[in-house]
C-alpha cells in the first residue's frame, strides 16, 4: 500500500513542476503585460520601459519564473497590480469561499447521486428507472451556464427564496450565528445548481456498474446459497459497483474547477472563479498564475486520491 502512495507521489511531483512551467509560459504569452492600460499614455516610452526594468519584466523568462517558484515556495505568490495588494492576501479571502462551496456541492452531489444510483441500477427497466435516465440524459444535455441562469432567475429573483449575489449579507458580525445562516444561504444556490448537474454522471456510472454486477458469477452464487436480496446488494453488488465512484472522484474536482468558474460569475459569489475571470479581464498576471497553479494542483491531487481510494477499494489494482 505504502509502495504505491509514494510511486504515485513521484509520478506526481513531476507533474506539477511541468504544470507551472506551462502556466508561467503561458501567461508571459498572453499580449500586454501588467503595466498594459495602468500608465499614462502620455508617458514617454523611455519611462515606460525604465519603470517595467524596475519591475523586473523585462527580465528573461528563466529569472521571472525562478523567482515565481522561489516566492511560491516561502508563500509569496507576488504583488497584485490591480488589486494593490499582496497576491497571497487576495487568495485567502477568496479561498475559504470557494473551498466550502466545493465542499457543498460534493456533498449535495453524492447525497444525490448514490440513492439515484443504486435505485435505477437495482431496479432497472423499470417505470422508476426510466425517470431517473430521462434526469441524467436531460441533465447531460443541459450546459451548466444555462441551468444556473435558469435556478437564478426562477429561486433568486422570481421566487426570492435565496440571494442572488455575494457570500454574506453585509453589517453582519463573523462568528454570529446571523453570519454562519447567511453564509449558509448564500451557498446553497450555487452548489445545487453545480450539484444537480454534476450529479448525472456519477447516477450513469454507478447504476451501469450495478446492472453488470448483477450479473456477475458471484451474486449468482450468493443467491443460490440463500442469502437475502438486501445481503446480496449490501455485501455483494453495492461494494463492489463503488469502484468507479472512487475512480470518478478526481473527475469530480477537475468538474468543481471548471464549474466554479461559471457558477460564481453568474451568482457574483466572490470565489477563485470569479477572482479568476476578473485577473484575466485586468490583465492581473500574478494572479492569473497563483490561480491557475491552485486549480491544476487540485486536479493533480484529485487524481491522486481517486488513485489511493480505489487502491483501498481493489487492492487488485496496487502496483506491485
């Protein structure tokens, strides 16, 4: 087991070393620069490139992105042009509201997806399973942008049973039950908007694995001996189809990433995804880069914990 955590760990290290070569290139590639539309534009040209010498951005790309590294490894991911304040400053205020609506999402999303699952899979061809497919292919139709305008317009504005934009209604004092209510009413929009999307995929997985499972010599064998339909889905058929749900956990992160993006725009929750849109649009590179090297490291590290997971699931599947 041990053998396994720390070969997928060097396979791992690598991989986000090449993830912030290719973004710190990347964001040098984009035209303009972090001075670009902030300075006069009566001020003469010499000025112009005697102020990014001072900046340091005319320096060569190796030198930018060692001193990018080196800051990032004492926690220093740089300075904001924009927001004319520390990057890492920027980060922990946006941070801690991302984390948890992924956090509310993940949760709605199994709380969901694991009963659809396993009630289409284990009664399947039926009247009920149809429903539940006719969800997941309506749900795999419907761009996530468009269903969370949709909840917005219909839940927030229509209806007014929740807030339509930030993390917390203003006035209130952190660590009031008032401000934990609020924050909690303010998440729960988004994340079942990005929930009840997220959901069909895992609902498709889980009850194909069941079907098949069902099938499978060993369930045949468990029924002939006697043991009861509830023994024999609980034991034999639900342990055994949870295999892809852990293999689908990195996909969910890597889902959650890309989902933020466009949920926190829509619903103006200030998260990384909205932070994210906002840098990219103010030409804030420091940002842009902070933010893009969280996004890939967590994507990384979901598919590392999809990997451990299913290696306590199915030992099967360890690297000997």
């Amino acid at each position: 087991m041990w053998k396994f955590i720390v070969r997928r760990l060097l396979i791992t290290f690598p991989q986000i070393i090449l993830l912030s070569v290719l973004i710190f290139l990347m964001a040098q590639a984009m035209p303009g620069d972090a001075l670009t539309g902030v300075i006069d534009p009566n001020v003469s040209l010499e000025e112009k490139e005697e102020l990014r010498e001072r900046l340091g951005l005319n320096a060569p790309w190796h030198e930018k992105y060692a001193d990018w590294v080196g800051g990032i490894v004492q926690g220093d991911f740089g300075q904001s042009f924009r927001f004319k304040m520390p990057v890492t400053e920027l980060l922990e205020q946006r941070l801690m509201n991302s984390f948890w609506l992924s956090l509310m999402t993940l949760l709605f999303t199994y709380l969901m997806a694991i009963p659809l699952g396993i009630i289409s899979g284990r009664y399947n061809d039926t009247l009920l399973d149809s429903s539940i497919t006719g969800y997941t292919y309506l749900g795999f139709a419907t761009p996530l942008f468009i269903f969370a305008l949709v909840m917005l317009w219909v839940f927030g504005y229509q209806l007014g049973w929740f807030p339509t934009s930030g993390s917390v209604t203003p006035g209130l004092e952190p660590g009031s039950m008032e401000y934990v209510i609020s924050k909690f009413n303010h998440l729960l929009l988004p994340a079942l908007s990005m929930a009840l999307i997220q959901t069909v995929s895992t609902v498709q997985y889980l009850r194909s694995e069941i079907v098949d499972t069902k099938q499978k010599e060993f369930v045949i064998t468990a029924r002939a001996k006697g043991a009861s339909e509830s023994r024999v889905y609980n034991k034999h058929i639900f342990r055994n189809s949870l295999l892809p749900i852990a293999a689908f956990f990195g996909y969910e992160i890597s889902f959650l990433i890309s989902g933020t993006i466009f949920v926190e725009k829509i619903f103006g929750y200030p998260g990384m995804g909205l932070l994210f849109l906002e840098s990219i649009l103010l030409r804030d590179y420091s940002v842009v880069n902070a933010v893009v090297l969280i996004f890939g490291v967590a994507a990384i590290l979901g598919a590392l914990l999809s990997d451990i997971i299913l290696s306590i699931v199915d030992p099967r599947i360890r690297i000997k």
